[in-house]
C-alpha cells in the first residue's frame, strides 16, 4: 500500500492562492493515478481533480477548472495541487489518494486504495 502525507492547507482571503502536496512512499509502484478530493461540513466528500502519472493527463471538477491545477514530480513521489483564485465556497478538508484505475473513472473515490490523513483549507470573504 501507499502512504501519503498531505501539506499546505491553511487560511487564505478569498481570491488568493494555495498550493496543497502530497508526498507519496512505499509501494508507489502500484498506482498509476492521483487524485483530489474535499469535503465541507455536513456534505459529501467529492471529487476535485486527479492526475494520470504516466503521462501527467488531468480531470478536473467543472468548478474549479482554470481555477487549479494538479501536478506531479515524478523524482519526488509528490502531487499538487495549486488553487488560484480561492472563494469561500471551496473551504474544505482536502485529501489526496491514490491508486489504480482507469483513468476515465478518476472520479471514483471508490477506485482509490490509499488516503493521506486531510487538510484543511479556510478561505474567508
């Protein structure tokens, strides 16, 4: 299994910047997608965006498309995640995952095996 350990949540004003990571360990030979994930307060966790590693396609939830933007540095076992132009409505605890799919169902939590612990991301108005 995959470890992964998320950083750089925080508070932000709205319209401003924030970049999360998630650094993977152990077995990150078995995955071959990244996602991210968030969830507010009394809702469901949903789907934010996700990464192919191989060759670094994207997916995005509609409303944070031009808005963020994942990443990943393969030397590093890390994903990102930079979110530009932060409202108040995108305050979450955000989590990535990991694991093996395909792509098309990237979507999916259920297609994930591993989940770093969460952080949190206030954006005030």
């Amino acid at each position: 299994q995959v470890q992964l350990v998320e950083s750089g949540g925080g508070l932000v004003q709205a319209g401003g910047p924030l970049r999360l990571s998630c650094a993977a360990s152990g077995r990150t030979f078995g995955y071959n997608a990244m996602g991210w994930f968030r969830q507010a307060p009394g809702k469901e966790r949903e789907f934010v965006a996700a990464i192919r590693w191989s060759d670094e396609s994207t997916y995005y939830k509609d409303s944070v498309k031009g808005r963020f933007t994942i990443s990943r540095d393969n030397a590093k076992n890390t994903g990102y995640l930079q979110m530009n132009s932060l409202k108040p409505e995108d305050t979450a605890v955000y989590y990535c995952a990991a694991g093996n799919m395909w792509f098309l169902l990237a979507r999916n939590s259920n297609r994930y095996d591993s989940w770093g612990q969460g952080t949190q991301v206030t954006v005030s108005s």
